[in-house]
C-alpha cells in the first residue's frame, strides 16, 4: 500500500528504515519532544523495530495506518504521519502527523493531511477524520489550517502529555 502527493511517498514503514527513522527522532527531539513524549533524544534503532511491529499489527488488524513519509526525489525518510484511534460505532478516525526537523518549513505536512483524507474518504468510507494538536502546538495548528480542516472547537483536558492532562484543539475534515 503507499500514497503519493507531488512531492511525497507514503507507504508502510519496513525493517530497513529503523536506522533512519531513530535518527530523524533524536534530531527532531529538541522541538518535538513536548508535543509527542515517546520522541527524545535518546530514541534507540529498538524501539523504531518496536513501533514498526505495532504498525504492521494494526495495519493486519484495520485498526490503524501508519505510513513513513519519504521524499519522492531522494527517498529519505522526512517523517510519519497515519489514520488512528477509529471509532467504528461512528466511522471515524484520528489523524496525525510529524516531521523530522530539518524537512520542515516546506509546507510537507499540509500536503500529506489532503492524501491521507482522501485515502480514509475513499477507500476506507469513513465519513469524520480529526486533527487533535495540543493547545500551542502553533505549527501543527497552522498545518491543518493550511489542509483545509475546520476548527471545531477547544476540547478541555483531551490529551495526556507526559501524564498531565492538557487541552487540545480539535479539527475535522469530512468528505
């Protein structure tokens, strides 16, 4: 399975890519690491293997899409993003999205939220996919701005960071 844009190339992430991808979290680390605590600068090739067993589970399972984000020209791994936490009693998902630092400021991530709703849209017919950012996440704020989602309101206390309740702002993109 792998989605295209004009500049991207998702797909599943494979064995191989483990090196790269533990790189691209410790580099990214520094700015990331508040808004996503599983990524730190201590991030190890392991935990990568880890998290690419738990994709390919639920990927079998239809319970989550995860996909590595590569660049269509050179290949390199620029980050990951995917549908998750569906809630099939309503037919909806979560979207999200990160990218290692040095890819971002390009406008990536605004172009893989359209590909990765057109894939949840049509060929899973989920008719919701929400964008939860934590409350001061400006960039990921503006990233789904720039996608198109709309801002449906501010949620109190919907996410845990690090074990600590905080707020998040919720976005929605419907078909």
């Amino acid at each position: 399975m792998e989605l295209t844009t004009e500049r991207l190339r998702l797909r599943p992430f494979v064995p191989d890519d483990a090196e790269e991808f533990a790189r691209a979290v410790r580099e990214s680390a520094p700015d990331m690491t508040r808004w996503m605590p599983w990524c730190n600068a201590a991030y190890t090739k392991s935990e990568a293997y880890h998290w690419f067993r738990l994709c390919s589970a639920s990927l079998a399972e239809g319970t989550g899409y995860e996909f590595g984000l590569f660049s269509a020209g050179t290949g390199r791994l620029l980050g990951g993003a995917g549908l998750n936490f569906f809630h099939p009693e309503h037919n909806f998902c979560n979207l999200g999205y990160w990218l290692r630092a040095s890819a971002r400021g390009q406008g990536l991530a605004a172009e893989v939220v359209p590909a990765l709703a057109r894939f949840g849209f049509s060929r899973l017919g989920l008719t919701r996919i929400e964008i939860v950012i934590a409350e001061g996440n400006q960039a990921s704020i503006a990233t789904a701005r720039r996608a198109g989602a709309l801002f449906e309101g501010r949620a109190r206390n919907r996410l845990l960071m690090a074990g600590v309740p905080v707020d998040a702002l919720v976005f929605s993109l419907i078909p």
